[in-house]
C-alpha cells in the first residue's frame, strides 16, 4: 500500500483524500476540541496518517492535540474517551 492510493479489492484503487483540503481548513485550531476528537483513539493516542488520510497535515494535528493537551482541552489518557 503506497501513500497515494488504497486497493480496495485487489483491482480497484480508491485515491486518498485529505479532509482538510476538501473542508478548505489552512488553520488546525487547537481551540476545538471537539474537532480533535477525531484524531485521537478510545486511549487518547494520535492516529497514524494512514488512518486518519491527513496526508500533510499530520504534524499540525499533532502539534494542535499537544497545545490542546497542555491547555487542559484534552486528556492526556483516558479509559473511555468517545
């Protein structure tokens, strides 16, 4: 698997998308937290890029979930997050 596309079933290949670029966000906001939720696991660990498809705003979700983290926004570990 490639960073550019997914196979699907062994013949058809389904592009990655960014949501970012598709939603038209420039700024990650580490001020909602609600938005952030969606990068982090039930643990309250970041998601890898190949799961989250946030191809080159990775280290900007992460640095946002870090500022949010250290603001008290989000926990740093929790048992049931979502």
């Amino acid at each position: 698997m490639t960073l550019i596309n997914e196979k699907i079933n062994g013949t058809e290949v389904r592009k990655k998308y960014c949501r970012f670029k598709k939603a038209g966000i420039v700024y990650v906001d580490y001020k909602d937290p609600n938005y952030l939720l969606k990068f982090l696991n039930e643990q309250g660990k970041i998601l890898p890029r190949r799961l989250t498809d946030s191809l080159k705003f990775q280290r900007r979700v992460a640095q946002a979930i870090k500022k949010a983290r250290h603001l008290a926004l989000l926990p740093y570990v929790t048992d049931g997050l979502k």
